[in-house]
C-alpha cells in the first residue's frame, strides 16, 4: 500500500492592511461571507486581504486552523490533514493547499502593484520581480502583481525569500528564511 503524503493549508495573506475608515471590527458578522456581503469591496485598504470573520476556523473540524484579533488564519501544521474545507468558504481565495516540502511560498494576494501595493499594506508585495530575478531555478513568475512559484522548478533554497526586501516570499511555516 502507498504511503498517503500529507498535505497542509497556506494562507496566502500576513494582514497589516488598515481597516477602513468607519469600520468597527467589533461590529463585524463573524463569517466572511455576509462580510463581503456588507461590503463588497472590502474592509481595509486591501482589497484581496483577509477580512477576519473566521469562517475558515469555523469550517476546520479539527481546530487546526486559528483567526487572532481579526487577523489573516494561523494553520497548525501538526493538526492540519489538508482537507480543503477552509478553501472552499475563503470568499477571498487566500487559502491553498500545499505539500509540505514545498516550503518557499508567497504570503500576499494584493494584485496592485509598487506605491498602490505598499500603501494599501504593509506586508505586500510591490511586484518589485527580484524574487523573479534572483531565482536561480527559474521556478518564480510575478502575474497579476503577485510572485506565482512554480512547484515543478522550485529547488527550496529561498533565494527568492532572502531577496524579498518586503518579506513576502517565506517558509511555509510563515518564517523568511533569511533576514
């Protein structure tokens, strides 16, 4: 018999984006979903961040997954089976199931680019392309104003993540791997 590889959620989304002027997080429904349906472009100066409601903690029927303050979801890897229930309910697409040996992955969604990308967040990527520059693998893209990794090339060295100057491009486990 096979040995079933294990696979694990990442959110594509470390938050720093200020919620908008007037909104109250207090006040928010608790499901991502009726959030956008409040407002459908969004609850912070980011439009494609996480908004907060929980609706992927929610989903996860093994607690492996956590929503702090309104902030992006933490996922417990040790907990974590990969099931893509969280996937499905994200509204925002943030969510994405990976193998964990596919550990350099991009933490932002923001499709803006340069000034508009920095002063909507402050962990977002400006679509600078030296991720795509310094790859040495050629496994990194930026489209749509975001680094895209190709995991077929990718050879997990990470200098696409020491070159981030923005810290976007991390281990799987939300850590850079250099400073």
């Amino acid at each position: 018999m096979a040995k079933r590889i294990k696979k694990t959620s990442y959110v594509r989304c470390r938050g720093g984006s200020p919620l908008l002027e007037g909104i109250d997080r207090a006040a928010l429904p608790g499901d991502c979903g009726a959030i956008l349906e409040l407002y459908p472009d969004g609850i912070s100066k980011c439009r494609y961040g996480c908004l907060g409601g929980g609706s992927c903690e929610a989903a996860c029927h093994l607690a492996a997954i956590k929503v702090v303050d309104g902030g992006p979801p933490v996922i417990d890897n040790e907990k974590c089976v990969g099931c893509g229930l969280c996937v499905r309910v994200c509204p925002q697409n943030l969510i994405e199931i990976i193998l964990p040996d596919r550990n350099i992955q991009p933490k932002c969604s923001n499709r803006d680019l340069g000034k508009a990308a920095r002063e909507a967040c402050d962990n977002s990527c400006i679509a600078c392309r030296i991720c795509e520059r310094e790859c040495p693998a050629g496994a990194v893209t930026v489209a749509d104003g975001k680094p895209v990794i190709d995991p077929a090339v990718c050879i997990c060295c990470g200098m696409c993540a020491v070159k981030c100057s923005r810290g976007v491009i991390r281990d799987s486990n939300g850590i850079m791997t250099a400073d």
